[in-house]
C-alpha cells in the first residue's frame, strides 16, 4: 500500500480503530487494515462496506432504550440522505426545530424520537409508497376516508389495486 500523501511505502496492521467520521462519538472498528506511512506520518484506514456499517450504526441506534442524543439524531438524518429541511418536512416540525435537536439546544420530544426511529427502521418501501408522503400528511386538513380495492393473487396475497380520496 502506498501512501497518497507521499508516495511512502505505508506499514499496514490490523487494529482496532476509533471511527469518529461519522460524527458519533465512541465509536470502534475492530481489526480493520490501518496504514501508516513512516515518512509523512498519514494515516490510511481501509473500511470495508461502508454502507454496511452505517446501516449497522443507524440499526444499534434505534434499538437503544433511551432518548436520542444530538450526535445520534443529526447521524440518523444524514444516514437517511435528508436536508434539515427535508427532515422537517417529514417530521412535520420547522427547520429551526430540527436544528435544535441536532444541536442540543432543545430536547427531541418522544414522539418524534419513536417517529424518526421507525423511519429509520422501516424497509425499502414496496410499490410506490414512500416516506416522500409523509412531507404532505397535514396540509389538507379535511378528514376524509379513502376508498381502497384489493384484489386476491393464490401466489402473492392480497394486491392494492385501486385508491380513490
């Protein structure tokens, strides 16, 4: 392994290391490739499936029994690809909310808390539903219900074939 910075020949380890790029505090790898370079001193950490650590960040985030910290709250947005402003949107809050929380300056209530962890806990939407509708939940304010149509597949179940407001 080469060094980017220098060009070195870097020394390479496994150890564990403290991943703080995340912006969440203690976070460690175990027994990831570190490398060093003896003339420049850069250090060079491979880590593989980046997107699979995240996801297993965000997973052990929202199984955790107490209130989310800011740190945890700015981390969950982020690892949902969302703007404060898309957040917002989504939670149904202002901008301005948003940044308190990820700052601390004002604690996230607890139904917010159990509302971004179910975001985060939920699937990939099937069909075309997604978390994009939850941005628009509100706006119209005359209750209505919905007129819904299914129909029965042997193989797949029950199949939404119709929504009407």
């Amino acid at each position: 392994m080469t060094c980017s910075e220098c060009g070195g020949e870097m020394t390479v380890r496994r150890e564990n290391y403290r991943y703080d790029a995340c912006g969440l505090p203690n976070i460690t790898l175990q027994k990831v490739e570190v490398g060093r370079c003896p003339k420049c001193g850069e250090t060079e950490v491979a880590i593989p499936s980046l997107e699979g650590l995240h996801r297993s960040l965000a997973q052990a985030i929202i199984r955790k029994p107490s209130r989310l910290v800011p740190a945890e709250i700015r981390f969950l947005r982020k690892y949902l690809g969302w703007s404060g402003a898309d957040f917002a949107a989504r939670m149904g809050t202002a901008a301005e909310t948003v940044s308190r929380w990820e700052t601390g300056a004002a604690p996230m209530g607890p139904t917010a808390d159990r509302l971004l962890r179910l975001m985060v806990a939920t699937t990939a939407p099937k069909g075309d539903y997604s978390l994009d509708v939850l941005a628009t939940i509100g706006r119209d304010t005359t209750p209505r219900p919905m007129r819904l149509s299914f129909a029965t597949d042997r193989l797949a179940g029950w199949r939404l074939e119709t929504v009407a407001a």
